[in-house]
C-alpha cells in the first residue's frame, strides 16, 4: 500500500523498509514477501526519474533476488516487462543505479532456469 503514495518521500521509506525487511528475513518469508505483490510496485518504482527513489527501489530489487529461492527468480524471467524495468537501470543517469541494475542481472542468473 504504502510503496503507492504520490508523496515520493513516503515511498523511499517504505521500499527501504521493504528492502530491510526481506534482507533479514528467515527462510520462506523472502518467498512469501514477493509472493504478496510487492515486486510489481517495485519494478514500476525503478522506472521513476528521481534517482534517489530509483536506487531504493533497486536496493528492494537486489534483496528480493539475491540468494537461493529460485521462485522469485522465475517470477522476474517470466514476464518480459519485468527484465525491462531493469534494463532501463542501466540507462540511468546514477552510477549506483547502473551497479544495482547489473548486480540484480547477475543474481538472477545464479538460477539455471533464468
């Protein structure tokens, strides 16, 4: 809910907390966590011109795929658009987004299905 609000401050926030939240996580509440819908508000987040909520948003990004659970992995191959909103990480103007675009690139390609 929180990662839709104009208020672009309310936003940072929010996918920050998500990012600490899913890095701290126990097995199986990664899963549940992209499982509940948060990983399409995210990608749309990444595709804001402010690279300051762009850098959130991949930092939420990189938790999400980093690791062992290849489900999330399937999820991002599966849908084109998704690989889309991180591509166009790497035609950011930010350095530290173009490191997490390719970061996240590489994460997923730890799965061998993706």
């Amino acid at each position: 809910f929180l990662t839709r609000c104009p208020d672009l401050d309310v936003d940072k926030c929010s996918i920050l907390a998500l990012s600490g939240l899913v890095l701290g996580s126990a097995d199986g509440t990664k899963e549940a966590i992209a499982n509940s819908g948060v990983l399409q508000p995210i990608l749309k987040i990444l595709k804001y011109p402010d690279t300051a909520i762009q850098q959130c948003a991949s930092l939420a990004l990189n938790a999400l795929v980093l690791g062992e659970q290849e489900a999330i992995k399937l999820q991002m191959k599966d849908k084109q658009d998704h690989f889309n909103s991180i591509l166009a990480l790497l035609h950011s103007s930010d350095e530290e987004c173009i490191h997490n675009g390719i970061y996240a690139i590489g994460s997923m390609m730890e799965s061998h299905d993706t």
